[in-house]
C-alpha cells in the first residue's frame, strides 16, 4: 500500500515499538532497582503510543488490519524506524545515550505533531508529549552524570558517543514520505527541529563536560526498511509467538 | 426503570481503578461522558497514560458492574483528547489517595521540563513532613513518582502532576 500518511504512522510506530522493545530487554535486568523501574515505565510508555498510532494505521489499512497484525506479521524490510533505535542495549550508557538522542529529536518533534492537520495524529502527540517530557529529563539528567561522573562512566559515555552518532543523522535525512505529510501539514515545520536537537544536546553535553563530535560518515536507510542485521535477531523474538500461532490472544 | 445519567454515574462510581483499588473511575477522571441513546449507553472515557494496562481491565469493569444493574448495552469509547491530567482528580479521591499511603498529587499540572526541577515539599502520607526528596520520578505504576521522607525515614508513592 502506497501512501504517505500511512508510511508516516508505521515510521512513527516503529520508532516507538522497536525501542520500547529493546527497553523491555533489560526489565528485571536493570543495574538498580529504580532505573530498572524507569526504563520498564520508558517501554511502556512506548509501546502504549505505538497502540495508539498503529490503530490508525490499521483503520486506514483496512482488510482486516490490527495493530497487531501490523505489529507482529512484517518482515524486517517493511520496517521503517530510524537504525539508531534497533541498535542494541550495550551497556547502560549506551542504552542512556541512544535514548536520549531519540527523546531530544522525538521532543522536539513531537511539539511539532501537536499541530498536525490530522486530528487522530495530533490528540496522539497531545498525549505523547507528557509522556516524552518525563523520558527526556531522564535520559538528559542520566547524560549528564555519567559524562560528568567518575573517569570510568565517563570513557563509557564517550564510547557509546563513538558508537551511537554516525546513527544520528538519518532523524533529519527526511524520506518522500516525510516531507509529503510536511507539506500537508501533518508534519508541521520538519525542517526546523535539527536546530533545535543540536542545541539541546550542545547545552546537555557542555553540562556533561562531553565534546560534540565532529560528523563523518554517516549510516542511514532504515526508514526506507534497509537496516542493520540487529533487527532480525530482535524481530525473531518479539514475534515468535504469532508467528508460530498465528491470531493467538492472551 | 428510566435511566439518567446521573443514574449511570453513580453506577461508574463502584468500578474502582485495579492499581489503585481506594479510587473509582469517577474520582480519576477517567471518565469523560456518558451518552444516552435508543441503542443503548456510550461511555467515553480516557486513559492515564497511553500503556496503562489498567484500561482493558476498566473497560471490563465498565460493562459488567452496568450489566450488573441491569444496563445491558453498553459501548466504550476512547478518546485521546483532551489528554488526561491530574486536574481531574476529584477532591474526594486526593483524601482517599492520602489515606491509602500515596502522597496525592500537589498543585496543577504543568509542564516540566526544566532540567533537575522536581516537585518539592510534597507531604509524606505517614507522618505529614514536607522534608521529602524525590528517588525516582518512575514509580510502580506509571501515575507514581517513588519519594522518601527524610524525618520518617519511609518511602512512598506520590502521584505526580500529570
């Protein structure tokens, strides 16, 4: 089915799905109790609005089409979230930093669905907002002390910024569909969040006492289904249940 | 038997909240309207938070305490906006929060996203000391912050402005 309202929603649902689910990887597995409880909440939140969006996706779709339909029977290339999200956990300043890069682009964009012209997307994003408020200020405050930590969080920090950034670039690389439902107004004022991303996160760095990279080569393509090998591994997981039992329910 | 509405919210008033049992779905907010039509009774309601996995248990909860007084047609629907907010707690539900041990939320809701600010002097439920601290703005539930007093040196629950 071709047609950019509904990539939109799957890109926004996948965002949102593929990184709740590698949240939820580490329930139980938290390095403290609280922040077990925090990234467990993070995931929540996070397949909660994958719901909400994918349920609109699904009314659009037709043919019988469920949130979970789209959820669990895609293959990896009909994903569309951005590689920065499918990336594995690692330790737990890369799982901070790689949620704090898609919190401050997702803030920020976010902001920008409030006014979207279509109303299911926006009372979504009226919704989301609060929730992504609480994740930011989480995952910003958690930059924070471990750039300015110890010497041993710190060269954690600064190893998951060598292995995270080249990911970053593709938030703002805007695909056909992107820039469709921008000017349709579903996605409002697309090209002013990058200005706004980086300076959320030069002001959070510089209190992190962490230098912003210069950009090199940069990975994109999985908003256009290309992406890294980790997704097939996590897709193999998350879906093996409807895969061997196709339309079972709890 | 004519049913009005104010018949059917004092109904909603016996389904309570399954992670919160002390409050009804009325004392939340959570509902927003009730609708009488031919073809039976539209209840609209409105989640907490987007993956509360408290709604598919509220909206059984719904339909089978009407049933129960014989309202036998009934049909939910969720709507995302206005988006919920602790605003909406009733009056009543703050005390009965407080007197099941959870610090009900203080203040209105706005936003937060000032960096470090946390909500300050919230009262400890055990011992009413403003000389809290936040621990964790995730808590057991996603409407819960975790706090600790530090006179009674016991943790608790605070529903945080939403």
């Amino acid at each position: 089915m071709a047609n950019h309202l509904h990539d939109f929603l799957i890109h926004l649902g996948d965002n949102a799905l593929i990184l709740g689910h590698r949240l939820s990887e580490l329930t139980s597995h938290g390095p403290v109790l609280e922040q077990d409880m925090a990234m467990t909440n993070i995931a929540l939140d996070l397949v909660g609005q994958t719901r909400n969006i994918f349920q609109v996706a699904a009314k659009l779709q037709g043919n019988g089409a469920t949130e979970d339909s789209i959820a669990y029977t895609r293959d990896a290339t009909s994903y569309k979230n951005i590689l920065l999200v499918e990336q594995k956990n690692g330790d737990f300043a890369k799982t901070v930093l790689r949620q704090f890069f898609y919190d401050a682009f997702n803030y920020h964009a976010y902001q920008r669905l409030l006014k979207s012209s279509n109303k299911d997307i926006a009372a979504i994003a009226e919704k989301a907002i609060k929730e992504i408020t609480y994740h930011l200020k989480w995952s910003a405050e958690w930059v924070i002390r471990l750039g300015d930590g110890t010497e041993e969080s710190n060269s954690r920090i600064n190893a998951a910024i060598d292995d995270l950034w080249p990911y970053t670039e593709e938030m703002f690389k805007f695909t056909d569909y992107e820039l469709a439902c921008h000017d349709e107004g579903i996605f409002p004022d697309i090209h002013g969040i990058k200005a706004e991303w980086d300076e959320e996160v030069k002001n959070i760095f510089a209190e992190a006492t962490l230098t912003v990279p210069e950009d090199g080569w940069m990975h994109d393509g999985g908003k256009r289904g290309v992406h890294s090998e980790h997704l097939g591994f996590l897709l193999a997981e998350m879906q093996f249940l409807q895969r061997a039992y196709p339309g079972q329910q709890w | 038997m004519v049913i009005t509405k104010e018949h059917i919210y004092d109904i909603l008033e016996k389904v309570q909240d399954p992670e919160v049992p002390v409050l009804s779905i009325i004392d939340l907010g959570v509902v927003r309207d009730v609708v009488l039509a031919e073809e039976g009774v539209e209840i609209i309601i409105t989640p907490t938070y987007t993956g509360c996995p408290a709604m598919d248990m509220i909206e059984v909860g719904i339909k089978s305490t009407l049933q129960d007084h014989g309202v036998e047609k009934v049909k939910i629907t969720t709507v995302l906006s206005p988006a919920w907010t602790t605003d909406w707690l009733s009056e009543s539900g703050k005390e009965k929060l407080r007197g099941y041990g959870i610090a009900p939320p203080q203040g209105a809701a706005k936003s937060k996203r000032a960096l470090f600010s946390e909500e300050s002097g919230i009262i400890c439920p055990q011992c009413n000391s403003t000389n809290t601290e936040m621990i964790s703005q995730f808590g057991s539930t996603a409407c819960k912050a975790q706090y600790k007093c530090l006179d009674c040196e016991e943790p608790f629950d605070y529903f945080k402005c939403h």
